[in-house]
C-alpha cells in the first residue's frame, strides 16, 4: 500500500506540473462547444463540427496523452512544443487505435437490445480504453527504441481497487450534475472540469502502475547519468516572469558546456521554468548559472539538491564576483568562463573530488570543440545564439563584463562565423549577434562585416557609438545586412561623468555620431541610465530632447545598478551609500543606493511610471503603441457612451 500511495503521489505531482493539458482537455468537450455554439447553428453544420472536432480532439488529444506518458517515463523533465509536436505524430496511431476499439465496443453493446444509458455505457467503456491506451503509447515508445514486451503488465488487486476507486470519484462527477439538477453554468463547468481533472490523473496513474509492474519498460528509461543545466526564473519582477513564460531560447552558456560533455551523461536543460519538487534528484551533478536578479532563486535551487545529496556547481557573473558567498550554498564554483575548467571539473565529479573553486582560461582547441559542437547541435538552439567577440574594450564603472572576462578580449574567427551562418543561411535570411560590443576590435569588424557581404543577410547586434567615427566600418556594416545597431547612451550630454573618459567622453558626439549611422540607413535602439551623482529629474527633459532629435525606433530606460564586481558597487560600497544586499532587487529597475541629487524614495516611485511614458513618447514603436492604445479607448469609449444611450 506504501508503494501505491508513492505511485498515486508522483502521478499527481506530474500532472499538476502540466496542468495546462487539463484546461485543452476541458475546451475539447463537445459541452463546452455546445455552450459557446448555439445548438442551431451546430445542427446546421453538423458534418463540419463532427469532422474539426475529431481532428482537433485527435491532435491535442495525442499530444497530451504522449507528453504525459514522457514525463511519466523521465523522458521528459518538461513539455515543450517540440516534444509535444512529437507526441503527435508518434501517438495519433494508438489514439485512433483506442478510439475505433471504444467505438467497437459501443456498437456491440448497443446490438445487443439492451436496455443502456448512453453517457453510462460510453463512461463505462472509457476505463478498458483508457488501460488500452496507456499500454498502446508505453508499446509503441518501447518498440521505437527496439524493445520488446510483455503483452499486458500483471496488475496486483489493490492497484485495480485504487484505479476503480479514482474512476468511481469521475462517474460522480459524471452523474452529480443532471442528479443534481444544476443548471448554472458555472457549476457545470466546474463540475465537468474535475471529471476531465480526474480522467487524466487516471491515465497518468494505470502509466506509472504499468512501468512499476512491468520491469522491462522500467529499463527502457533508466536514465543515464545526469546532468542538471539551470538557469533559474527570476529577475524580481512581473515583468521578467512574464518574458521568461513566453519567451523560450537556450543560453549560450548552456551549449557551451554541453558541447564539453561527454556523450555519456544525459543533459537535462532548465531555462527559466517556474520550479517543481519532482525535478530535486539526488545523484545527479547540478551546473546552475545566473545573474544578481536571480541569484537568490539559485541559492534555494542549489540548497535543495544538496539536502538530496546532490553535487552542485554555479558560476555566472555574480558568482564569479561573489564566490565566498555561492560557496556557502554549493560544492564548487567556476570563477569566469567555464569552457577552459568543465572537462577537468567532470573528471574531478566523476573520482567524487570536486574543488572550491575552478578558475581558468581556455584554449584553442577547447574553443574549437565549442564551435564544432555549434555545426552539428539543432538549428534552432544554435541559431540565437551567435556571437562574435567576447568582452569589451571600455572599462565603465557600472558594467561587469571586463571583469567576468578579466580584462580579456576574444574574437572568434570570422571564417567560423561565417560557416555557422552559412549553415542557417538556407532556411533563415535575418540573425542577431550577442555580442556586447561588436566594436570592440575595428580591424576584426571590418573582416567580418566584409566577409558577411556575399551572404546577403540582414543582422542586428550591439555597439559603441564610436563605430560611427569610423566612415568605412560603418559603410562596410551597412553593406554586409545590418539593420540595427542597440547603442547604450548611458550620460546625457552635459553630465559631468563624461570627465571619467572611455565610453563616457563620447557624450560630446551623441547627437552628430547617431545622425552618421541613421545616414548610413542603420537604425538605432537607444539605452538611456538615469541615476548618477550628477542626476537631476531635469536631466530627464535632456533625454527626451535628445530621443525627438534622432527619433530611434526602440528606446529602454534603466536605473544606474551597482553590481557586484563593478567599480561602481565597490566606491558606493565603501562610501556606506549601498541600501540593502536584497539581490532580487538588482534588476536595473529599483533603486539600491543613496543618489545625491535627487531622493532616491521618489525614484523608487515614480520611476516605473517614467519609463512607461518616456518609452510611449520617444521611439517609432512607442509612438504606433501609443496611438494603437488611444484608438482602441476611443473604440470602446464609444460602444460604452452607445450603450448607455440606449438604456
């Protein structure tokens, strides 16, 4: 009874963690569409409803029961569109297979002259189908891996008695409706919900019963050796919460170290997913990465596995400039980048002999690995993740990339960039590079822009305004497909920071170098930072001034954030002026420091709403949002002031 009551609870943690399949399940009742179809209308185009609705319920149907049957197995961690796609094509077979034996069964029954209830007796046959079912997809998934089995798993009574009692939980709430005589809708509603609720627990349940009862589907997925990459949800905002949810990519750091990694170990990838207890497992190795907005949700992710007894390694900007502190809550960590110490820091898991700490630079032939592994991964894992240089040449007090690099520039071969290009360039005509300053080497960025020229291609990437000092790079960039160029103006032009040099002293030329690259027909992403000593909410007018006069098409507006490992957290550090060490604040949002000129509580309140309207206000995309919101309140402020007149 232990043993069921583990099984029943690992089902229902697998299904609350894809609880989405429940909500499609439920808008797939013919109830439903009823409800939002009138039945005239239905009537009129019966054959159409009866055609869309099987092949609907047929797709999302196969996808579900597929996906739910991979995370059953642990050959999925997580359901994405990808392995959901997949389960499509691989499961429609069994779905159609189970559905013609229901309706077979239906049809016997029904010949038989027996007087039957039809929702009873189709409720009745959905049990023997749903155990089909569950058997057909585990079968098929085994005999793709060129396993055989059993024809049926032998079923212990007490796991029939546990899949008849959650069945008879769903009959109720089959039946408690019209018994009831509920007829608001809602109620109804709720009531159909729970049964589809408990018809998938079912079929999630009699999956894990078989893989226990069968021992031969247990070692078709005994997993290999694994390998956690994390990159965790956070950012201490809704905003970033939101992003993470609908934004999914692969880090580039997360391809890095895979392509390091033995083929042996079975790689499983977190990005940004909200957390479940089911993933915690404690013989695997955790590598999690991150930044200061969300190194705290790192630390409890970290803490957790190690309670399970799992070896845990982080690295990432904060950790490589706080590495005492991430110690407390991991194994190791990776001091820099990770491509020159992850081999030899496997080999030191692997003889249970992991170090602190593991700092170092890579070679060669590592980066080659790297770039081979890039050739040969899927397209569209690789295909956002282009970059061209590492690190930069300014050294800006605010920014932490010098210091992860170590004062170190690097330059990938322009004859890999272009191979990695031309490997896309079949299917996809528009990229985007990742680098944080493509300007950072002149003489590499004219190679570069001049060798992507045949390709004709069209690319955006990141640089300092000083590239437009340079007529013929900026010619050249124009000629090899870019578009766009993300420009950070991080001083208004007559701050006084312009005085600690480097990028700053461009201020004096923002205006006259903007109007070069617009010239050139590149467009310009603007990045303003409010927050300097010298700040004043007057300042604020500058900035806007300065936006109607090169009109850029996308503007962002920050706040000046002292991150660990930047000059600028270590002087306002040692001048007492740092507010709090409260990590998921430092999302370049909120204030964390003490400014001089302006009270930092008022920054604190109204800056949101600054960068609202400064957004709105001074960019092409701004301005078509702000009028698309005007038109549609004037649409809807008609149809209320229509309403009301005619009441």
């Amino acid at each position: 009874m232990k043993e069921l009551l583990k099984c029943f609870r690992e089902s229902y943690q697998i299904l609350h963690s894809y609880l989405f399949s429940v909500l499609i399940v439920f808008f797939c009742e013919g109830a439903v569409i009823n409800h939002y179809f009138s039945g005239a209308f239905i009537t009129r185009h019966v054959q159409a409803f009866l055609i869309a609705g099987g092949l609907v319920r047929t797709f999302f149907y196969s996808g579900i029961f597929g996906a739910l049957v991979d995370l059953c197995t642990g050959e999925e961690y997580r359901i994405t569109m990808g392995s959901f796609w997949r389960n499509v094509k691989e499961v429609c077979p069994v779905y159609l297979l189970a559905q013609a034996v229901k309706l077979a069964a239906l049809f016997l029954l029904f010949s038989s002259g027996l007087d039957l209830e039809n929702g009873l007796v189709g409720f009745g046959v959905d049990l023997p189908v749903l155990c089909l079912l569950a058997f057909g997809i585990l079968w098929r998934k085994a005999a793709a891996r060129g396993i055989k089995t059993k024809v049926l798993p032998a079923i212990k009574l007490f796991d029939a008695a546990f899949i008849i009692f959650i069945w008879a939980l769903q009959l109720a709430a089959r039946v408690s409706a019209p018994v009831l005589g509920l007829e608001n809708h809602y109620i109804a509603g709720g009531i159909l919900g729970a049964e589809k609720y408990l018809s998938l627990l079912l079929f999630v349940f009699i999956v894990k019963i078989y893989i226990k009862r069968d021992l031969s589907f247990g070692e078709i997925w005994k997993p290999r050796q694994e390998i956690f990459f994390i990159n965790p949800l956070g950012g201490g905002s809704f905003r970033e919460d939101l992003s993470s949810l609908l934004i999914l990519y692969y880090p580039y750091n997360f391809l890095v170290l895979e392509a390091l990694t033995p083929k042996k170990y079975q790689i499983r990838k977190f990005c940004r997913v909200f957390w479940r207890k089911r993933y915690y497992k404690s013989n695997v190795l955790v590598a999690i990465t991150s930044h200061t907005c969300n190194i705290s949700a790192a630390y409890k992710i970290a803490k957790e596995f190690r309670k399970r007894g799992a070896k845990v390694v982080m690295g990432g900007s904060h950790v490589s400039c706080l590495p005492e502190e991430a110690l407390a809550f991991c194994d190791s960590v990776v001091v820099g980048e990770a491509e020159g110490v992850w081999e030899a820091l496997l080999a030191d898991y692997e003889n249970n002999d992991l170090k602190r700490v593991y700092h170092g630079a890579a070679s060669e032939a590592q980066y080659n690995k790297v770039h081979q592994f890039f050739l040969q991964a899927p397209a569209e894992e690789v295909v956002d993740n282009l970059v061209t240089t590492h690190g930069c040449k300014f050294n800006c007090s605010f920014c932490a990339v010098r210091t992860i690099n170590e004062g170190r520039t690097r330059c990938k071969p322009v004859s890999q960039v272009i191979e990695l290009i031309q490997r896309f360039r079949p299917k996809r005509t528009y990229f985007h590079f990742l680098d944080s300053n493509m300007f950072t080497d002149p003489a590499y960025a004219k190679e570069l822009f001049q060798a992507l020229i045949p390709l004709k291609i069209k690319w955006r990437g990141c640089s300092s305004l000083d590239i437009a000092a340079d007529e013929d790079c900026l010619r050249l960039a124009k000629a090899s497909g870019c578009v766009g160029l993300l420009i950070g103006y991080e001083i208004n032009q007559a701050s006084p920071e312009k005085k600690q040099g480097g990028k700053l002293k461009l201020a004096d030329q923002y205006l006259e170098y903007t109007r070069r690259i617009k010239k050139a027909g590149i467009d310009v992403k603007g990045h303003f930072i409010f927050g300097y000593d010298s700040d004043r909410w007057k300042d604020l007018f500058d900035y806007w001034k300065f936006c109607f006069n090169i009109f850029p098409s996308h503007t962002g507006f920050s706040i000046l954030t002292p991150l660990p490992g930047t000059r600028l957290f270590a002087g306002l550090l040692a001048e007492g002026r740092i507010m709090n060490a409260n990590w998921q604040q430092y999302t370049t949002l909120q204030i964390v420091f003490k400014t001089r000129q302006v009270d930092f509580k008022k920054v604190g309140i109204f800056f949101p709403f600054i960068m609202i309207l400064f957004y709105l206000t001074t960019s092409k995309n701004g301005w078509f949002l702000l009028v698309s919101l005007i038109c549609l309140g004037s649409i809807v402020l008609k149809i209320m002031t229509m309403n009301t007149m005619m009441f």
